[in-house]
C-alpha cells in the first residue's frame, strides 16, 4: 500500500486542515498516512519550517500549504 508522508507541526492550523483532508481521502483511496512534526528533528525544521504542511510520496512533494485533491489522485493512480 502506497505510504504518504506529511511533515507538520503542533499548533498549525493549515496542519490540522491538511490532516482533516487526507484522512477523508482515506475512505475513498488507499493509501497510508505518516505525520512527522518537524519541530522534532532539526535538519527537517531548517528544510520546512516556512512550508508545512508538505504532502510527500516516496520523498516526491506533491502539494504544500493547501490539500489539492486532483494531484493526490493522479499521484496515486499513476505513481
């Protein structure tokens, strides 16, 4: 099963939006989510700090800031 990888952080309201967003997605396409707070590991901070949350399938960022339904999809349909 296809794993999507989310950086985000505690206290980011766009974070929660795009975790709302994805876990909806869930019940109409397979896939699995990770979260990782990038508050937690420094060189991940330095790298997103001004950009989470970053949607991210084998280490290939689909979308940031904002969930965009049509790029998940072809993402997962087509790889």
């Amino acid at each position: 099963m296809i794993q999507l990888t989310v950086m985000t952080r505690e206290g980011c309201h766009l974070c929660d939006k795009m975790a709302t967003e994805l876990v909806l997605m869930q019940k109409k396409l397979p896939f699995q989510l990770a979260f990782v707070d990038i508050d937690e590991k420094p060189e991940l901070l330095a790298q997103y700090n001004a950009d989470v949350p970053v949607v991210m399938m084998d280490n290939t960022v689909l979308f940031r800031h904002f969930f965009d339904e049509d790029r998940l999809r072809q993402a997962l349909v087509h790889g």
